[in-house]
C-alpha cells in the first residue's frame, strides 16, 4: 500500500472551516481521516472532547510539547492548538488521506516536515460576513472578534502557499469543493 496524503486545510477563525468539514466527514469516505487536534481553549456548545478537539489545560499541553507530542503546534490568540504526531503517521502509513485542520503558522512547519503535502485554504466572501459570522456564534467578546479579524488579516495574506482556495459563500458549494480537491487526491494515486 502506499503511502498516504496529508491535506493540510487552514482559513481565518469563523471562515467555516468546522462547517465544511464535519458536512464532508458525514459522507464517510473511505481512505479519509481527519486528525483531531489538542487545544487549550474551552469547549464551545455542540463541542465534544476527543471528536471536535482534545481538550486539555495549558499544563497539560505544555508537558506535550516537552514530550515532542505534536507533529506541529502554536499559540492561536491566547490558547494552544497542535496536533498529535503518532495518530498522522500511523494513517499516512496505511495510505490514507489525512487532513489536517491547523492555522497557517502551523501549516508552515508542516510543509518543512512534509514537503509534498497539499495544503487547502478557505475564506469567506468578505471580512464583512467573516465579522457577521464570529459575532453569530456569540462566543467571543467584541475584544475576541477584533483580534480575530486582525489575525484573519494576517492569514489571509499566506493564502497564495496553499494549493487550493475554497471560498465558503454557500456551504454546500465549499463541501462540493474540498470533495473535488480530495477526489483528485485519491486519483492521484
């Protein structure tokens, strides 16, 4: 069997990136797997500890990175987000195609450990429903939704790296989207 695919699949905070991908995921293609990474930030509603993320405090997560735990990880705003080295390996080795959802500055280091991976970027239409977007979750501060969009300004400058850009004005159309770039993907083969 050959070795799998990493698709590293990155977008600003609120872009749709969970949407996106937990709609693809109810497909349940065969040969996909979706990594799940560790954060130190609190669960929002609907999240589930293990599915959504692994959710652990800033000491836990700081003795992982001791550990060498994380295949990548970085400070997103105030909290932690990595993902776990061992699960990645073990599934490329099986030939699957594994995605990663990471933020850019993770996405960098995967591409200097994995220099073939491809990497998706998804945005929004605009920074106007990307602010309409955070401030309908009604998790975050008026402070939290500020500093988002300045790091989604950030982001958006790193999105010529990636090999794909989806652009999530309809959700249906973006799901349609990273279904084609993973079917191209597993063609590829």
């Amino acid at each position: 069997m050959s070795d799998g695919t990493l698709l590293v699949f990155s977008g600003p905070a609120g872009a749709g990136k969970d949407s996106v991908l937990i709609e693809y995921l109810k497909k349940k293609v065969p040969g996909v797997w979706k990594s799940v990474s560790y954060t130190t930030r609190a669960p929002r509603d609907g999240e589930v500890d293990g599915v959504d993320y692994k959710f652990v405090s800033v000491d836990e997560f700081e003795k992982l990175i001791e550990q060498n735990f994380f295949l990548e990880y970085a400070r997103y705003g105030v909290n932690y987000y990595g993902t776990p080295k061992s699960y990645v390996d073990e599934h490329l080795k099986n030939g699957d195609i594994v995605i990663l959802k990471i933020e850019v500055q993770g996405a960098e280091q995967i591409k200097q450990i994995y220099p073939h991976s491809i990497g998706a970027f998804i945005v929004p239409p605009s920074l106007e429903i990307l602010e309409k977007r955070l401030r309908e979750r009604g998790t975050e501060t008026d402070e939290d939704i500020l500093r988002r969009l300045n790091i989604a300004q950030d982001e958006l400058a790193y999105s010529p790296n990636y090999d794909y850009h989806i652009i999530n004005d309809r959700l249906e159309d973006a799901v349609d989207d990273l279904t084609a770039v993973i079917r191209a993907l597993q063609l590829k083969k």
